[in-house]
C-alpha cells in the first residue's frame, strides 16, 4: 500500500505541473480503473507528511471520483460493498481532522455520497455525528458541523417531497435537541473564552456553523424543535447580532468570523421573513432596528462587504412583505435610507478603483455578469428596488433629490456623477434585469432617454474623460438598449464602436461587451435590431481590432483571460454570416487557429473557448459550402492536433465542428482526411469520456451515409452497432443511441440489417419494460416510422419490423404497436416527425401485407391516425438548422455538465425524406397508386375498416 501511495501522489503533483498535467491526468484515469483506488486517496489525504498541496489533489480527485464511480442511474453501487463500507467509516472523521480547504473538497464528497446513501443505507451517520460533538473542543465540534452541513445544505434548493420529509424527520428526531444544546454550548463558550484570540475565534466559528445548520433544518418546513425553541434562539440572535470585542479591532481586508457569523445570522432572519411571517413576523420590527443598528455601526472596509450585503438582503425580504414594508412608507425614513444606507453603499470606494486599475477583468465580471450577489452596489440596489416596487412615486422623489445634487457635485467630481447616474439606472429599471434584453420596462416617473441626452452622452466620446465616467456612459446604453429605437442605434453604434479604440482594458472591454449584446438585440418580430447591412460596413475593422485586443498577450493564461472579447468576435460572425467572405476569411480563419493554438497548451477559461468554437462554428455554418474557402484544409490540421494530443476540454467542440462539415457537405462521400479518424472513434476508448458521447455520436451519425460501402467491406457495422447498444444501456446517452441507430437505419438495406435486426428490438423492447420516459418512448417510434417509412426499399418496413419482433416472442407486436407506436405519434409535435409518421403510415395501409390480412383491426386504428395526422399537414422547411433555437442565442451554456453544444453547429431534427416536401399532396399520390395498383383495395378497406366520417375525410385523397 506504502508503494501505490508514493506513486500516486507523484501522479497527483505532476498534475499540478503546467508542462506534464495531460501525461499525469492519462496515467490517474488508468489507476481510476484498479481496485482500492478511491481508498488509495483517501491514505494520500490523511497522510500528514505528504504535502499540503499533494493533500488538496487527492481530496479533489477523490471527489470527482466518487462523483462519477459511486453508484450508477438506478444508484446501484459501482464500487465493491467494501470499498463502500470503509469510505463512509472514514472519510467522516478524516474530514473532522482535515485542514479547512481539505474540509470543503471532503464535505464536496459527503454530500455526493449523501445523495445516494442518505439517510436509508447510511442511518448510523446523524446518530454518528452526534455522538462525535464535543463541548469543550470547538475543532471536533467544528469539524462535526462542517459534516452534517455539507449534508444537510443539500435540502435548500430542493422541492418538497414525502420523501424529502422523512428525510429531514430522520435527522431532526436524532440531531434536533444535541443541535439546540450544543446553540447554549458554544455561547457559553464565546463568553468564556471572551480574552482568549484563537479559542474565541473558534466558538464563534461553532455558533456560526450552529446557524448554518438553523436554516438548513429550517428551510423546508418549521421543526417542532425549532418552533418550541424559537424565542430563546431569537434572543440568541439579537446577541450575536450586536456582539462586539476588542479582540477583532483593527483588522481590515478579510472579515473575521464575528463578521460571518452576523453575515450568517442576516442569512437566516432573511428566510424566516420570507417563509414563516406567522410564527416570526412579531420578531421583525426589533430585528429590522437591529440591523439597522449593525449598518449604521459599520464602515466601507471589505470586511463588512458581505455583511453589508446579507444585511441589506434581509432589509430587502422584509420590504417584500406588505405589512412590514409599511415602516418604509415615509419620506423622512426613505431619506435616510437612501442617504445612511444606499449612498454609502452604492459610491465607488478605494476598494474598487483599485481593482478597477489592478484586476480589471474581476471589476468587469463582478459587475456585469451577477456575480457581484453579495457586492454592497447589488445588494443596495436589489433594496432600493423593492422600495421602489411599493412606493414609486414616493422613492422616485427622495432619490431623484439625491440625484439632482450629485449631479450638480458631479460638474467638478467625476466619483459624484458615478454615484449620481448609478442611483438613476436603480431607479429607471423596473423588473428583472435581462440577459437578451436588458431593461424591458422603465420606471414611468423618469426619462431614460432624456437623461442620457443631457448627462451622459457627451462622455462617450469626450476628450480627456474618466474612465469610469466612459463605462458609465457604455454601460447606460448597455442596460437600456431596449429602450432605443433602430434610428437611434444607428446613430450609436459608431461612437460605441470606436470606444474599442480605448487604451483602457475595462472601456473597450465594456464597449465590446455593448457591441455584443445590441447585435444580439430583436425586435418583437425576431428581427435584429441591427442587422447584417447596418455592420457589414464597419465588420472588416471591427473583426481585425478584436483580434488585436484578444493577441495582446500571447500567454496562454492572459491570451484566454478576456472572453467578452471573444464573443463579440463570435457575434459579429453569426450576424454577418457569410459576408465574412468579404472580410478576409483567410486572416480570421489565421487569428482562430492562432488561438486555438495557444490555449490548447492549457485550457483555463470555459467561457473563453466555447465562443472560440462558437465562432469557428459560425464559420462552418455560413461559409463551408462557399467555393472561395475550403475550411477543412485551415482547421484539420489544427483539429486533429487537438486529438492527438488529446486536450480533453477541445475534443467535444472538434467533433461538432467535424459533424458539421460533414452535414452540410452536399457529396455522398467523405473527405480522405476523415477516413482516418473512424476506427480511432470506434475505439472504446473516447466513449469513456461523458462529454464526448453527443458529439462522437453525432460525427459517426453523419459519416454513416457518407461511408456505405467502405463500413460494410471494413466489417465496422457491427462496432457501430456495439455503440448503440452500450449508450442504450444508459438513460444520460440513450438519445445518442438512437442518433446512431437511425443513421444506420436510413442507410443501409434489409439485408445488411436482418442479421441484427431481432438483437436490436429486443434491446429496445427490454428498455420499454422498465418505466421509460417519455423522450424514449418518443425515439422507439421514430425508429419504427422510419423502418416502416422505407417500405417499398429492399426487405424493409412494416412488415420487415413485425417479423423480427415476432421471432422474439409471438403476439408481441399487437401491444407494441397500440400501446406504443400508436398514441406516442400522436404526440409528436416537431414536423419532421409527424410527417416521417404520415409516411410510415400511408406505406403500412398500402405495402403492409401483415396490416392488410393479420392485423385488420390495426389497419382501421392505423388509417385514423394517419388522418389525425393529415389534420394538419406537416411543413417542413428546408435546410441546416431548421426549427432550432434562434441562430443568435448562443448564451444558454450548460457548463458544468460534461458537454456544452455549440448552438452555430447545431441542426435541427433529422428530416430522413427531404424529396417529400407537399406532404398532403404525396400521401395522396401515394394511396391512388396502391389503390390502382391493387385493383380498388384501398378504398374496400376505407369502407369497410373505418367510419364513415373518416371515410369521407379521407375520400378526396383517392379521388
């Protein structure tokens, strides 16, 4: 054991090394695979003479070990009962004895384990954490609280549910009265210990932790426990809230664990506002002077920030309710608010210019993006707001007041008018803030437009300007760019444009980021606001300053640090779409592969690289069947690199992108480079990795038709076909299966198919016998529509697929088809789909021979839904891309789920018969001609199978 424990710490530290991570990170997925690995770990974390660092890495890679080994879809354990058994008897006490940032990783892993195991294959762990707690040492406590936290918090976002009731039950019947006593413990403890730095700090530290676990206990529904200890634990509340000691004066920057545990405190007095006004509402008023009390008492330090923060949010939920809201109502009170509370913590302070100078990129996200939550300006703002919400007219007035004067301060103090025109943009925004829209409804009281006019514009482009003054002026449009009328767009797109030209990062990051969105700005028709005529003109520059911004430094790290930068790239692409052609594709085809370069050496930002791809996607999209470009000889070479090498962030995008090309190629034949790549994609190998599924599953789904004949006398059908069947086994890839399945399906004959034919439906049979979704459902017909759509192709349809299921097990396919095919087709609701089940229909009334004698009852049942169908024909419009999302909308991005598609790339639903476009039309040509052809048969079964009314409807299709 001593021996796998050196070596896999070696692994572990030579991950952390920029120059050997990929070689280190291969090796750790081959050991992933060998028996005890999770426990090998674990041995690396608890061994204290291994370093600090080599410690971290084993907890991290034990955490994403359990998150993807632990247990499968129906939360069977993948790992050895015993394996299982001494994880959950150690990994609690070693992440009780663990330093703090082990801690967190450790308590990451409970809480996935927790998640399959709590509390019924895991009802000793309350009990266990009980039995663990320590009066007289805060660092077992502490370590004990850490656990049943990382547990517990699981509850917050979830909905309720009988089993999540009894989940909570279980643990407040075992841990409700030790959680209460040990509340009196730790303040008795806190007092004690009043002179005492480090054991202070680590009481306070246990009550904090003790009020964590408040809400988490709480934040479902109100624990008998709680409820008959609500007012001792309410005066606990108040204590703690105004607790001060000498001990923690004088320290600025980091807050102390006297500030997070009031920060805390704020937390849970904001849920019990929210959620339990009958039992609580008699607290709020003396709560709200208390907090109140805690603002007024603190200063502008970063210290405070997330108490001031938490603080204002409980002011904020308390503003939310009617009845306590009334204490507002009040011009002498709202005054004060705006001026002791808002002001203070919406003006720029020394804080923030420096990281305005210093981390310009953590300015801008912190600002833009939301992740500013727990920043003074949102909070003030979010409180403001809600004022606002219940008295307009009233804080209209106070703070227009306010605004007035800073404006007017603001003549001859730059930090004045930041103050003045953040307070305005408070106040004009009514509702939520949106992503694609940004303000859509105003506060009627006030001007947007005007103000911007009279205060703001002439910061723009003026000489000799503050920077922030400039990002305020940008980020006033960027807020209300809905608000502006096209004409007026068109008149400030250039001045926004040339602010790219600034020399400061955070202005022309600003202005890129105001680019972007109003290219990305419609109409209430889904038309662009400004479309590809009005920026064509400026795109050529446009594209080539971007690229200039983005290659400052060529760092891997700093290069792929700026990825607003990068989407407007990728904007200014999609929405130019082909008129790149006349922007020197060459040179922005140069500058991506550039990059992509780079970044591949170390992979950092997410966001940075999926508008990268996005971009290169664009590219394919717009300009691949262009006879001016050949886009696969830019990007194989680069792409294949990619591959090689193995970067594992850039493989799913590589493949899309490949998938792409390969689509929108009208030849029947591959490019020869492609050749190459399909037996390493056939190799189990690359399947192994989640993410990669969708996209390999999608390349091979567009090679199949492509390769016919080169896959049969290569023998590959059958691994494709072993593809199929190990995505089928899983829910998460079982789409994929059948992306597969119906590409080979489409492609191939009855011949080729029969030898594997009856494994393939009895495989997707044996899925329908275990509550299949939906979505499953749903693939299981489309799958059968095409077979039986190909009736009249050699050996397929309908009947084709009644044998093979027939020889499975007999009368299996009346249940089948009724239960199944029948009512899921019906349900169909994309075009492709109802009009591949308008074929496969009209061929089974006309070709069925096994329809037409065996299952006469069918044939009626089958007639009705075609007509169901034809009710309303399906229109399918032609073309990549068709039905999907619109084309712009590339900022819905899953990240953190394995695999991130690229909506430049993605097309719409499959149409597997695109010659058939006037559907009505067809399946009346269709049934004439087997009603000749069979001497009027068709129409003596429409009379005899099915009711006159549907006779009748169905009369002039066969006149």
């Amino acid at each position: 054991m001593a021996s796998e424990i050196d070596h896999i710490a070696q692994l572990l530290n030579a991950t952390l090394d920029a120059h050997h991570h990929r070689r280190a990170e291969n090796a750790l997925k081959e050991e992933a695979k060998k028996p005890k690995y999770a426990l090998v770990l674990l041995r690396v974390v608890s061994t204290e003479d291994q370093p600090a660092k080599t410690r971290l890495a084993a907890a991290l890679a034990f955490k994403n070990f359990i998150r993807h080994n632990y247990v499968d879809e129906e939360g069977n354990y993948k790992l050895p009962v015993d394996d299982v058994q001494t994880i959950k008897r150690e990994l609690v006490g070693l992440m009780i004895s663990a330093p703090p940032t082990i801690q967190t990783q450790l308590g990451e892993a409970i809480s996935i384990i927790a998640d399959s195991d709590f509390w019924e294959r895991w009802d000793t762990l309350t009990k266990d954490l009980v039995n663990r707690l320590s009066p007289t040492d805060f660092k077992i406590t502490n370590g004990v609280l850490e656990v049943a936290h990382s547990i517990f918090v699981r509850w917050r976002p979830l909905f309720s549910s009988n089993e999540l009731n009894r989940e909570v039950l279980h643990v407040v019947g075992t841990f409700g009265d030790p959680f209460i006593q040990m509340i009196s413990v730790a303040d008795h403890q806190i007092e004690a210990n009043k002179n005492n730095p480090v054991a202070l700090k680590g009481w306070l530290e246990t009550m904090s932790l003790l009020i964590r676990l408040f809400y988490d206990l709480s934040c479902q529904d109100l624990p008998p426990v709680i409820e008959t200890h609500l007012q001792p634990i309410t005066l606990i509340l108040h204590k703690y809230l105004s607790y001060t000691n000498a001990l923690f004066d004088g320290e600025e920057d980091d807050a102390t664990p006297l500030e997070t545990l009031k920060s805390d405190i704020c937390d849970a007095l904001q849920l019990f506002t929210n959620k339990y006004d009958d039992d609580f509402g008699s607290y709020v008023q003396e709560f709200t002077n208390n907090v109140w009390n805690v603002l007024s008492s603190i200063g502008p330090q970063k210290r405070y920030d997330s108490l001031t923060s938490k603080a204002l949010q409980f002011l904020t939920a308390v503003a939310s309710v009617r009845r306590h809201a009334e204490i507002f109502n009040n011009e002498q009170v709202l005054s004060t608010i705006v001026e002791k509370v808002v002001i203070p913590n919406v003006a720029l302070r020394e804080s923030d210019l420096e990281m305005f100078e210093d981390e310009p990129i953590e300015f801008i996200r912190r600002d833009l993006e939301g992740s500013d939550t727990d920043s003074r300006r949102r909070a003030a703002t979010d409180f403001l707001r809600k004022l606002l919400d219940n008295f307009e007219m009233l804080v209209t007035k106070v703070v227009s007041e306010y605004i007035n004067y800073y404006l007017e301060t603001g003549k001859s103090n730059w930090k004045a008018k930041d103050t003045a025109v953040y307070l305005f943009l408070a106040i004009a925004a009514k509702g939520a803030v949106t992503t694609a829209q940004g303000v859509k409804t105003v506060n009627s009281h006030v001007n947007v437009v005007d103000f911007f006019s009279q205060h703001i514009a002439s910061d723009l482009l003026g000489e000799g300007v503050e920077p922030i003054s400039k990002v305020d002026a940008i980020k006033y449009l960027h807020d209300f760019r809905s608000q502006l009328s096209k004409s007026q767009w068109e008149g400030a797109i250039q001045p926004l444009i040339q602010n790219l030209n600034s020399e400061n990062y955070v202005v022309y990051t600003y202005a890129a980021i105001a680019v972007e969105r109003v290219l990305f700005l419609t109409n209430e028709q889904g038309e662009h606001i400004l479309p590809r005529a009005d920026i064509q003109p400026y795109a050529r520059a446009l594209l080539q300053h971007l690229f200039t911004l983005v290659e400052k430094d060529t760092s891997p790290a700093k290069l792929q640090e700026n990825e607003f930068l990068m989407k407007c790239i990728m904007r200014v692409l999609i929405v130019i779409k082909d008129g790149v052609l006349e922007c020197d594709i060459e040179s922005v085809l140069d500058h991506l592969i550039k990059i992509t370069n780079v970044i591949k050496q170390n992979p950092s930002n997410p966001r940075f690289y999926y508008y990268h791809f996005e971009a290169i996607g664009a590219l394919v999209r717009f300009c691949s069947t262009s006879s001016k470009i050949k886009l696969l000889d830019y990007l194989l070479k680069p792409f294949v690199e990619i591959l090689t090498e193995d970067v594992s962030e850039f493989v799913p995008y590589v493949f899309q992108i490949f998938a792409a090309l390969l689509e929108l190629d009208p030849s029947t034949t591959i490019p020869a480079d492609f050749k190459v790549l399909i037996d390493g994609v056939l190799a189990p190998a690359p399947w192994e990795t989640r993410g990669n599924v969708p996209p390999l599953a999608r390349f091979i789904s567009a090679v199949i038709p492509k390769t016919k004949k080169e896959l049969l006398e290569g023998q590959k059908l059958e691994p494709i076909l072993t593809i199929f069947q190990n995505l089928l086994a899983s829910k998460k890839t079982e789409q994929n299966a059948f992306d597969i399945l119906e590409a080979v399906t489409g492609t191939f004959t009855g011949d080729v198919l029969a030898p594997f034919f009856k494994v393939i439906v009895t495989l997707v049979f044996s899925k329908l016998q275990s509550n299949p979704t939906d979505s499953y459902k749903s693939r299981v017909a489309r799958f059968y529509h095409l077979v039986s759509a190909r009736a009249g192709e050699p050996g397929l349809g309908a009947d084709f697929f009644i044998k093979h299921a027939e020889d499975i097990q007999a009368n299996v396919f009346t249940p089948f088809y009724l239960t199944v095919i029948l009512p899921t087709t019906s349900q169909f609701a994309r075009p492709v789909d109802r009009k591949l089940g308008v074929i496969s229909y009209t061929k089974t009334l006309c070709d069925s021979e096994a329809f037409a004698g065996r299952y006469m009852k069918g044939w009626g049942f089958t007639c009705n839904h075609l007509l169901d169908l034809l009710k309303n024909p399906p229109k399918v419009a032609a073309g990549f891309g068709d039905e999907i999302v619109n084309e712009a909308d590339v900022d819905d991005i899953g990240f953190g789920i394995g695999f991130t598609p690229l909506n430049t790339c993605k097309r719409g639903p499959r149409d597997d018969f695109p010659d058939i476009v006037e559907v009505d039309k067809w399946v009346s040509e269709y049934l004439k001609a087997a009603n000749q052809r069979t001497g009027g048969v068709i129409a003596r079964f429409i009379t005899q199978r099915i009711a006159p009314e549907a006779q009748a409807v169905l009369a002039p299709y066969l006149s």
